[in-house]
C-alpha cells in the first residue's frame, strides 16, 4: 500500500543537509523512517505505507540554521515575536512589558531543556512561514504537487506541516483526499498561526477544506505546539479529536505520533 501522503513539521533542514542539499532525497529518507514508525502502529510486516513525504524545510532557510543560544541571538523579529505570543499561550510572561529580546532572554531562563529546545525550531520555521508569502507559496506549491502526483486517499500532517496541509488544500479544491489526519497541530494557537490562516477565519472559526471527506486531528496532552490540543472549537468540520499521552519528553516528535495506537482505527478502513 502506497495511498499515503505526509506533511513533515519543524525542524527537518538536516534531512536535506545530509541528503547533499536534495530535497528529493530529504523526502526519500523521511519517508522511509515515517514507514517504520507507522509500522509500529499499525503491526505486521514492514510495508510502503507513504507514497512521499512532501518536502519543505529548505524553503525555509537560507542556510544551516544555528542551535542553542546562538538561534535565539540570529532571530529576526517576526521570529521573536512569534515566540513571545507562543509563550502567552503557555501562560508565560502576559505581564511582562519589555522589549522582544529581553523578553526572549527572561523566557528561556524560565523554559525547561525539552521547551527550549523546541523553541528554539519553532519559532523561526513558524515565523518564516506566515510572514514571507513567497517561502509561503514555495512551501504550499511543494505540498500541492506531492499529493497532485500520488492523488492519495490519506494525508498524515504532523506540526506545521499541518498548517501547511491545511492552506494547501483549501488554496487547490481541485485535492481531494478521504482522510486528513493531522498530529500535534498548532492550527487553533492564537495570536500565532490561527489569526494568519489563508483563508482567514469566519466569525472565529476555520473549516475543513472542501476537498477533504474527514478530518482526524490527534493531540499529545503535554504538547506545548499543540494548544489547544483540539480544534473543534476553533474549526468546523473535525469528525475526531483524539487526546493522547505520548511520552512526557517526546511530546511533539513524529515518531512518537505515528507510533500511536490512536491511527489505526482512522487508517484501517485504507488498509489492503
């Protein structure tokens, strides 16, 4: 079975950097590990679960990206400002009124190791991808021709690879798809991702691409990219929310979500 299409999330540059700088190659190599960890889920023999994996993380950096402090020290200030707002959604820091940089400073002295290090991904990716509308249009035209080429009946979308999932299909109605599962999903984040969405919400709430016959969104419960965990008060059109506990430190990871006992129920019925 090859019926199968994923949206990668954050922090995937090293695959394109290993694979010599391809983005062909990135997607090989991720797409061979998200087999294994569907396998995992699912049981049986190891199987071509994903016919691809769209690959997009190149077109969201111009170089290595930096690591530890020295990524805060690089952030541009769309990037600092994505991370004070994710803070504001995690309860951190609502009273505190100084400059961004500062602010970002008393913040990761106040993160754990886990929430830093995410942070640390999170926030230029995020940043990149809602305020530059040409990285914008490349990311969705890599995910619009993925899924074009393999006309899927399942896209898996893990992260902001959901967001990116989500603009894709409703900018291309010409996509359908039976099934969107999306995993560890900051779509609802306010003040972050839902606010920015293409389309924009109505009234407060977003909705199912047209294309998409069922939406699945899956959720670990210490996810801090996930929040809020469900989006059924944010969008219409979620048929499931799942509410998993994944690992108190692998909370956010792909591996851990497509290892999940909560897939198999949604992803049997597109069994051989």
């Amino acid at each position: 079975m090859a019926g199968i299409v994923g949206v990668h999330g954050i922090g995937k540059y090293n695959y394109y950097v290993a694979a010599g700088n391809s983005a062909t190659g990135a997607a090989e190599a991720m797409r061979r590990k998200w087999d294994r960890y569907l396998q995992a889920a699912l049981g049986g023999e190891h199987r071509a679960y994903f016919s691809e994996v769209a690959y997009f993380s190149h077109l969201l950096h111009d170089g290595r990206p930096k690591e530890g402090p020295q990524a805060f020290a690089a952030m541009q200030g769309s990037a600092h400002q994505v991370l004070v707002d994710w803070a504001r959604n995690m309860g951190l820091g609502e009273r505190f009124t100084g400059a961004l940089k500062l602010f970002t400073g008393w913040l990761l002295a106040r993160l754990d190791s886990r929430s830093a290090a995410f942070a640390s991904l999170f926030a230029p990716e995020v940043a990149a991808y809602l305020t530059d509308p040409a990285r914008r249009e490349r990311c969705q035209e890599a995910v619009r021709d993925t899924i074009r080429k393999h006309s899927p009946r399942v896209v898996i979308a893990h992260s902001l690879g959901s967001v990116v999932a989500y603009e894709t299909l409703w900018a291309n109605p010409d996509l359908e798809v039976d099934l969107l599962i999306t995993l560890g999903s900051p779509l609802g984040m306010r003040n972050v991702v839902f606010e920015r969405l293409l389309p924009a919400p109505i009234n407060g709430l977003g909705s199912r691409p047209a294309g998409v016959k069922r939406w699945v969104n899956i959720a670990d419960k210490d996810d801090i990219a996930a929040i809020p965990p469900d989006l059924c008060g944010s969008f219409t059109g979620v048929d499931v929310e799942e509410l998993v506990n994944l690992d108190w430190i692998d909370f956010h990871t792909a591996e851990k979500y497509l290892g999940c006992p909560a897939l198999d129920p949604h992803l049997r019925p597109f069994l051989p």
